[in-house]
C-alpha cells in the first residue's frame, strides 16, 4: 500500500480503479442496469461525476491560492520564495486553469443532456422554473469566474511569475491584477456554489 501513496500516479490509478470497481458492482445489482449506456441520464450522472471533480480540484485551488499562498507570501523569507514563484505556483496554476476549464464545459454537458441549458443560460427571460433560474446563476457565475481565470487571471499570473518577462513595475501590477481577479473569483465562489447546491433541491 505504502508504494502506492508515494506515488501521486499510482495513487490517482488506484482510485479510478476503485471507482471502475464501484461502477462494475453498481452494474450487477442494479435492476435495469443493462440499459444505462443508451439512457442519456446515466451519461448526464457520468458528466456530473466529473462536473463535481473538476470543480473540487478548481475552487480547491482558487481557495489554497486566497487562503494559504497570497496571505503567507509575506511571511517567507526574500531567499525562499523562487520556490513558490518558481515551481509550486506555476504547477498549481496548471491544474487551477485547466480545473476552470473542465468544469465549465462538463457542467454544461450536464445541463444540455437534463435539458435546462437554454432555461439556465437565459436565467428565466425565456422562461424557466424556479431549479433553471438558480442553476442559471451558478452558471453565469461559473463562466465569469472561467473567463477570468484564462483572461486575467493567467496572463498576469505569467508576467508576476517571470513566465513572461516584463518590467518590475509592470510585474508588480500584473502581480496585484491577478490578486484582485482571484479575490473576485474567491467572492463570487460563495453564491455560485450556493446557488448549485439549492438547485439540486428544488423540484
């Protein structure tokens, strides 16, 4: 067990292989279960499954950067920070964006396979019940907080982390743009994740 939780490689394969495994035994005592692959819904819980794990891995990292990195930059030492700047932003970076990215395009999978994705989109103005309206603000807000992670958030990230190079004054803005567009995305997170969670409990 111990070879397999040094590795992050074999730990993540192990896990979607206990979720196959789940997944196989779901498929044997479950009555009608032979007609799932042809039934839109199975898919639309398969993409939600993943809507739900890229979102994990998103806002998990929008809230380490908000609430561990930016207020303890301070604290470590002049000498010690390339290794934040340098190594451990730049590859949490990668997954932050690519998260955003995923979660945005499996959740709206998942509401053009429930069909509420023009109800949701046009958030009641075209008609809609209550669950379409609520989920339609999460997803606004979701793709808001998207577009600023690839159109502000990144693109200033590279220029304060020296990806790209630019002046120090230019730096220091960038540096403090990309701050502020993650504390909006941080903000914005409370509602978006409200409204998600209240819309699944709505008839």
């Amino acid at each position: 067990m111990a070879s397999i939780l040094q590795s992050l490689n074999r730990t993540v394969m192990a896990g979607v292989f206990l979720a196959i495994v789940f997944f196989i035994i779901l498929l044997t005592i479950w009555p009608g279960s032979e007609s799932w692959f042809t039934d839109k819904y199975f898919w639309s819980a398969i993409f939600r499954y993943l809507h739900v794990l890229s979102g994990v891995m998103w806002i998990g990292l929008l809230w380490y950067f908000n609430f561990v990195q930016i207020p303890n930059m301070p604290n470590i030492p002049d000498e010690q920070k390339p290794a934040i700047g340098k190594v451990i932003a730049p590859a949490a970076l990668f997954w932050f964006r690519w998260a955003a990215l995923s979660t945005i395009i499996t959740g709206l999978i998942v509401a053009y396979l429930n069909e509420y994705i023009h109800e949701a989109l046009s958030i009641g103005f075209m008609g809609g019940d209550p669950k379409s309206i609520t989920i339609g603000i999460g997803m606004w807000l979701g793709i808001i907080m998207a577009y600023n992670v690839w159109m502000i958030i990144w693109p200033n990230q590279k220029k304060a982390l020296g990806i790209i190079e630019v002046g120090a004054d230019e730096k220091a803005k960038s540096a403090r743009t990309a701050m502020l567009f993650s504390r909006t995305n941080t903000l914005l997170s409370i509602p978006m994740l409200l409204s998600m969670v209240l819309a699944q409990n709505l008839v």
